[in-house]
C-alpha cells in the first residue's frame, strides 16, 4: 500500500455537497454536466451504463475527462463492482487514458477491506506504469448491502487513498429485503426513521477515519421538496453532501449542507470572542459570554465545523467581534 502525498493534497477537504450523476454512455449529458453549478461529478460505468454499452462508455468518460471544461468540480469515475468482470478494465482504461485528469475512483458495493486494497494496488501500478503521481487519485467507497455496512470500519481504513464513504439506498433496501420501492423515504409500517442507524453507522466510520460521508440518491427527481427533507435528514446528522440525479436537485443539495448565513456568522463570532478570552488581553479566560451564551474549547470545536463549511461554501461573514469594554 502506499503513502499518499498528504491530507491536504489528498482532497479530503474538498466540498462535496451536491455530486453530480452522469452517465457515462451518454455524450450530452457529460457535456451539460460541466456548466452545472455541482461540486463533484461522477461520470458512470455502473448501474447507469447497460452492459453492451460499458466499453465505448470507458472511451467516452476518457474524452470527456481530457477535453472538457471541468474547473471547480471533483472529478469522480464510478466503476463496475469488482464481483463483475468488468472493473479491472474500467480502471486501467479510464487511469491510464486520463489519470491525470481525475480525482477520484468510487467503488460500488464494496463488501470488505480486501477490494479497497485490491484498487489501490491497481491504482499504483498504473500510477507507476504511466509515471503519474503515484498516491494522488483517491477512492470512494460505496456501501450497498449488509456485509457492506457490518465492515464499514475496516473499509474506511483500508487505504490512505480513501476519502468518502457513500451510502447506496437503492441497493441497499434492495439487500436488505426493505419493504419499500421509494428509494430514501421511510417504508410503510415502522413508525420510526429507517436509516437512522445505516446513516449513524456510515458516519461514524466516516468521522473516525477523517473521511466525508456521503448520502445516496433520491429517484423523485421532481420533487424537491421530497429531496430537501431527506438531505437535512443526513445533513442533520453530520454528513457532507448527498448525491443529485438532476440539475434541478443541485441548488437544494448546496443549500442544504451548507451552514446558513446566521450560523456562520455565529460560529465566526465565537472563533473571535474564545481567542480573544483565551488571550493575554481577554485575561486568559477557559470560558467565557458571547451575548446570554457561554462558551468553551468544545464550542470552539463545534464552530469551527460550521465556519471551516461556510468559507468552503464561499460564504463571508456580515458581523464583526467587539471586545467587551470596561
Ligand atoms: C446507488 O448506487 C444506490 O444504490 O442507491
Ligand atoms: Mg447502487
């Protein structure tokens, strides 16, 4: 396995609030995807590409990735799941006709440790066959079925090219036996949230490996309002970004995983009022008042989350800290 340049270099902090589907087979649709305002696109190999399709799909993401306008977006291939025969040449096809001009692989349905390491050996040899930087291209993994989620601990530490983990609904309420065809709403008969713990799972693993967590599509693509509340759902809860199917879902998926402006300037203010208790002139205070509110180290963690989103989202804070006189 190899060491990767760095974390920095290493985009895990890259902003991945809407990412992109686009189907590989399809020409037009990669070129619209490059005006769209998403922060990733995947290009696919997968469920969105037929089978007799997948071999002139490879050529065309291969094109796509080399010629087109991609600027401000992470550029993700999704390839075929290594329990089909197609995934080696997916790879070796799309890294070495446009390595350099991709971010990421994302591998569907990974079931253990063993098909990350198995990718990221691939990953290197290419890498080093066609002397591109060898470390550079990360890996997202996608988890789809039960084996999936009971491994997702090792799966997230299986490389250091790892960077998102990815929740597949569709797949996995296929694996599962759930009782439901509407992919990301709650099946009917349980009265509580169904993927709660798939979701608290996946994050866990997510955070505990500093790796983003991603939530899945939602196949209602008229409904935005449908699509926003399950975005919040996982956005609540801590996640990064979500899948979007359609331009239409993009606009939501950027507002929904970004913090809203009064929670940025809020958190902007906190950052300012702790280092200024925490100074020689503040008097070298531990806690200290922002307004009725007291606030500590852990509120300083919890701020910068919520600032360390706003600035990567391009928001600029509208209040400024004044120090408290007398
Ligand atoms: C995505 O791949 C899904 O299965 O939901
Ligand atoms: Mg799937």
């Amino acid at each position: 396995m190899i060491a990767r340049p760095s974390a920095s270099s290493a985009g895990r902090l890259r902003p991945r609030r809407s990412c992109l589907a686009v189907p590989g087979s399809n020409p037009r649709f990669l070129e619209k995807a490059q005006g769209l305002p998403a922060d990733q696109v995947f290009l696919d190999l997968e469920d969105a590409c037929a089978p007799l399709a997948k071999e002139s799909a490879r050529h065309a993401i291969v094109h796509a990735l080399n010629t087109g306008d991609w600027s401000g977006k992470t550029r993700v291939v999704r390839v075929n799941d290594w329990t089909t025969h197609w995934t080696y040449r997916d790879v070796i096809t799309v890294v070495e006709g446009a390595g350099p001009n991709l971010d990421c692989i994302m591998l569907p349905k990974v079931q253990d440790a063993q098909q990350i390491v198995a990718l990221d050996l691939l990953l290197t040899q290419i890498e080093q066959t066609m002397g591109f930087t060898v470390g550079r291209i990360g890996i997202e993994a996608q988890i789809e079925n039960a084996k999936g989620l009971v491994n997702v601990d090792e799966i997230a530490g299986a490389s250091p090219r790892m960077e998102t983990i990815v929740f597949g609904p569709a797949d996995f309420m296929a694996s599962i036996n759930m009782k439901s065809l509407v992919v990301g709403e709650q099946p009917p008969g349980y009265p509580a949230d169904a993927y709660h713990y798939i979701l608290m799972r996946i994050l866990m693993a997510a955070r505990a490996h500093d790796l983003q967590a991603i939530d899945g599509p939602y196949l209602q693509i008229k409904n935005v309002d449908g699509f926003r509340a399950v975005a919040g759902r996982a956005a609540a809860l801590g996640f990064d970004g979500k899948w979007v199917l359609h331009p239409g879902q993009i606009d939501a998926a950027n507002e929904v995983f970004s913090p809203s402006q009064e929670d940025f300037d809020h958190a902007e203010l906190i950052l300012d009022a702790y280092a200024w208790s925490t100074s020689e002139a503040g008097g070298k205070k531990g806690s200290a008042m922002l307004g009725d509110e007291m606030i500590d180290e852990a509120s300083r963690k919890m701020a910068l989350v919520i600032a360390g989103k706003g600035r990567a989202a391009g928001l600029h804070r509208t209040s400024k800290f004044e120090p408290p006189t007398g």
